[in-house]
C-alpha cells in the first residue's frame, strides 16, 4: 500500500492534450493575466489585488485540505497556461502540488511564495510550537537540511523505505488523514516487497520537511525496522543512496533490562524523528533539545548539526542504531475495526501504538505557514501579490497598487472590528484549545493563549478508553470551548460528541479553507471573530 503519494503522476501538457484537455483558456485572447492560486484563501487576495485585469483559478477547492489535496487534471491544464503562480508553501500545500506548479509552470511565468515573500513588505514568520506532553516518545519522520549541496531544491524529494521488519508480531506506521482514514507508511502484514524495490513501504517527504506518525505493534517483544533512504533531486534523475541503518523498540517489556543487555540507549519520552540527514548524508535520530528540557546523558550524540545561519540548531542528533525507543505496556489499546483497517493485523483487536497525537496529515518544516491569521500578515501577502502583477503587467500597475491598497484599508477596518468583538473576553478566558496547529498567528496578534490540543483516534468506533481520555484532558484543561473548522467537525465526531457530553461548547474557527458561509477572506476572519466572542466572551452560555 503506497503512503503519501506527492506525486501519483505529473500529468504535463502533452499527455493532457493527448486527452483533449490542454486547450487555452476561453479569455486566452482578452489580455487579462491568468493566475493560479493555491487556496481559497490566496485566490481571494488575488482577485482583490487583480480586479479585471486578472482571472484566477483556484486549484484547491474550497472546504479540502490543502495538507493533502492531489491536483485535477483541469488544475494541471490550469498550471501550464498561468502568467502567475500564488502559493503559500512553508509546506502548507500537499508537496504534490508544489511538483506539479514546478514542473508544468511556463518557464516565463512567475511563482509566489506568498510567506516566504511577505518578509519583504513586513511579514512577520514564528516557529511551528508543538506541545503534546506526551508520556511516551512522540515519534516522526524528518528530512534535515536543504540538501542544496547535492543539487536539491523545492520539488526534490526524498524516499524513505522499511526494508526489512523483525519481531514477535507486525508492525507498521501511518498518518491519520483530515478524513479519518489512514495512510500507511509501511505494514509487516503483507510482508516486506523487495521485487518493486520497497515501494509499498516507503514514505516520501519533501525536503526539509518532517511529519508525525502512529506506530503500531501488535505483540509485545523486540522489534527491529531497517531502513533505506534516497534522494530524488528531479523525478527523472538517479537517486542519492544513503548507507542504510536500523532501529530497535521495546514493545510491552522491560525495556531497561534490553537497553542494558544490547548496550542501547534508551528514548522513554520527548519528541524525536527518525531523520534523513542530508548534511552528514546518514539515517540519524534527531531530538529536541529545548523542548524536551535538554538531550539526556549518555545519549549517542553524533556531531550537532547546524542551522543555515552558522548557529546551533535546536536539534540534537542522535545514531540510530544505538537507540532502543520505548512502546511501555500503557500503550496497548483496541485499535479501528472496519475496512482500511486491515493493515495493522491484530487477530484479538488490540495493538501497542505510539500515538501520532495531531489530528490530520502534518507534514511540515520548523516555520508555521498559517501567517494570514494576523492580518498584518494577509497585507504582507497582497502586497508581494500587488508587485508581482505589476513586475509582469507595469501597463496596469497604478491599477494594481490602487486595488491593493483599497483592500488593505479593508483589511484595516477587519482589524479594528476583531479587536473590538475579542475585547468582550476576559484576557484570562482567552485560552484557545483546538485540533489543528494553525493558529498561533492569531493568538500572538491578538492576545490569546494555546491552551492545549485535542486529538483522538475518530471514527463511529473509537475505543472507550480513548474517549475517556479526551473527556479527562477536556475536564483537566477547565476550559469552556473547543474549537473545530467548520468543514471538519463531521471528520472528528468523537471530540465533538465527548466535549458536548462534558458541558463544553464545540465552537467553529476556520482554519485553512473557505466555505459557503464565509467565501471570502474577510467574511473569514469576522466569523471567527464572532465565534470566539461568543464562545469566550462574557455573554457565552
């Protein structure tokens, strides 16, 4: 079963008009620039910025998630006739998308990382903050360093294979998709295939990039995964072999007394990937530093990497094969019945899981590519947006800086009226608990705490133990509302139905994608504006 396929195929043009589905756009002849923009969300400010001169095609549909959302073959066609691309990237976009902006985009035409870019007209970019607080390892996959050395840029891609599993059971890992379902990343159930070279089993990941994971085991015992990696810097070219490596879990046993007998060191709880370090060219175990209250003693330190800038990065690098990762007793829980569930291969219906704890597909690098929820942000990107259309179109650029600064007053107005509808909630009530990792930029720019996160593994037949979780962090965290994106709620009925069970409201906050009640930027953010007034505020019920 394949995991995470950024790329499933490229369609380019020539294939697309081999199925009559490459022909130019209808207004090819008015002159008007053709832009593609990633979400909702970036078409609108297009549309503002752009006006007449402009039409613009929305390659995510609204109410998808752009986390993981894989191209039409319109929004292909869409690509290779566009003057301008608008993205927001900072791994915000699935990285299929990214591939095929790159690799079907005409050479001439120009492609906007809006929050990449919006530093240029005082865009204000913060680091992804993680806390689950976890009592055990909180295990991912990770991509470090830009590979830019070796020939890697944005649309390079990097294959991370099991190529071989020993252990007393099976064993596998996957993501929780925003729908519920998951995506697997490799399963021992139907064994390892080395015939189509582990593709089965391989996850693939941007570079830069890392994502969280659910690791499964299904009987207690010593497990051993070995592991490939490689580097595609184009989807033609030989792939960059790394040397391979292993690594080893405790799975329901004393995991002390195995760390003891195989000399290993032993990882019980913190945040951690397994990484594929394109700087040393090794398969490695990075830790976080800071988060995790410094990297303990005795740890197999390999040399500390460093950030782009010469400084030490906040991760601290570990040998793989000399770590023993903890899966304690505590974690043996039932696991999903039901089709799409087959892979994980318990007979009695339970399994030892290391959780994924974020709900949705979370593949990310270290910057939080949420920015637009500070609306100074949202100005910063109409701005780049506003000198893009002027750069490839100065015949209508005064137009160009009179729309975007008509819209930034707009933008202005929308500012002033969130100020004033939050101002009704106590600064000690302004505590934000959702499911998703998207609103930072709101609570810096608008005085608000993250309170926590909520996650759960959905479904009509959630465990009764995970639900009774939810209901203690609900009842620990003593707050009065959750909130879920609108589009989203029906994905997550067990949050929803344990948080109404327990006396706390389930609110709406929109997170990445419009809808039909708010289609637009600004209706966005007011009706987010109301909800937490409502659901805070000193009226809230």
């Amino acid at each position: 079963m394949k995991f995470a396929r950024f790329v499933s195929a490229i369609v380019t043009c020539v294939l697309a008009g081999a199925a009559g589905g490459c022909a130019p756009h209808n207004d090819a002849s008015s002159h008007r620039l053709s832009i593609v923009a990633t979400t909702g969300i970036l078409a609108d400010f297009a549309r503002n910025v752009g006006g007449e001169y402009v039409d613009v095609h929305q390659l995510i549909p609204n109410g998808a998630d752009p986390h993981s959302w894989e191209l039409s073959l319109r929004g292909i066609r869409d690509i290779a006739y566009a003057d301008i691309a608008v993205t927001n990237y900072l791994m915000l976009e699935d990285h299929s998308v990214i591939r095929a902006l790159d690799a079907n985009l005409p050479k001439d035409a120009l492609s906007l990382s809006l929050a990449e870019e919006s530093a240029k007209f005082g865009g204000t970019l913060i680091p992804l903050v993680e806390d689950r607080s976890l009592d055990t390892p909180w295990l991912g996959m990770r991509v470090y360093g830009d590979g830019s050395q070796i020939g890697a840029k944005r649309s390079s891609q990097v294959e991370l294979s099991v190529t071989g599993i020993e252990g007393p059971g099976h064993a596998s890992a996957y993501i929780t998709t925003s729908f519920g379902s998951p995506e697997i990343a490799f399963a021992s159930r139907d064994g390892v295939d080395t015939g189509n070279h582990w593709e089965t089993d391989t996850s693939i990941l941007p570079v830069g990039a890392h994502q969280h994971m659910s690791w499964v085991f299904t009987q207690p015992g010593i497990y051993t995964l070995h592991l490939r990696a490689r580097l595609r810097v184009t989807p033609d070219a030989e792939p960059i072999e790394l040397p391979p490596s292993h690594v080893t879990f405790a799975v329901g046993i004393d995991s002390e007394e195995v760390a003891r007998e195989r000399g290993l060191f032993l990882l019980r709880r913190g945040h951690s990937d397994i990484t594929v370090d394109l700087q040393s060219r090794a398969l490695t175990l990075m830790v976080d530093r800071e988060k995790d209250g410094g990297v303990p003693e005795g740890a197999p330190l390999l040399e500390t990497p460093e950030t782009g800038n010469g400084l030490p990065s906040p991760l601290a690098s570990l040998d793989l094969k000399r770590v023993l990762i903890d899966v304690p007793s505590r974690t043996l829980r039932e696991i999903p019945k039901g089709r799409g569930w087959e892979f994980i291969g318990s007979g009695d219906g339970q399994a030892y899981v290391l959780p994924q704890a974020v709900l949705g597909k979370h593949v990310h690098g270290d910057i939080d590519p949420h920015a637009w929820h500070d609306i100074h942000n949202a100005q910063a990107y109409v701005r780049v947006i506003e000198n893009a259309l002027s750069t490839r179109d100065p015949e209508h650029s005064a137009q160009y800086a009179a729309n975007a600064s008509a819209y930034i007053a707009k933008l202005d107005e929308v500012d002033r009226e969130f100020a004033q509808a939050i101002a009704k909630i106590n600064p000690l009530d302004r505590k934000l608990v959702t499911t998703h990792d998207a609103y930072a930029y709101l609570a810096r720019a608008y005085d608000f705490e993250i309170a926590g996160y909520l996650s759960a593994q959905d479904g009509s037949e959630a465990s009764i133990a995970d639900r009774k979780r939810v209901a203690q962090t609900l009842k620990n965290m003593k707050i009065t509302a959750v909130f879920l994106e609108p589009q989203k709620r029906s994905r997550h009925p067990v949050i929803a139905q344990v948080a109404e069970e327990s006396g706390v409201q389930v609110c709406g906050l929109y997170g990445d994608t419009l809808d039909g009640q708010a289609p637009t930027y600004i209706e966005m953010m007011r009706a987010n504006a109301h909800s937490l007034s409502q659901c805070l505020g000193k009226d809230h019920s």
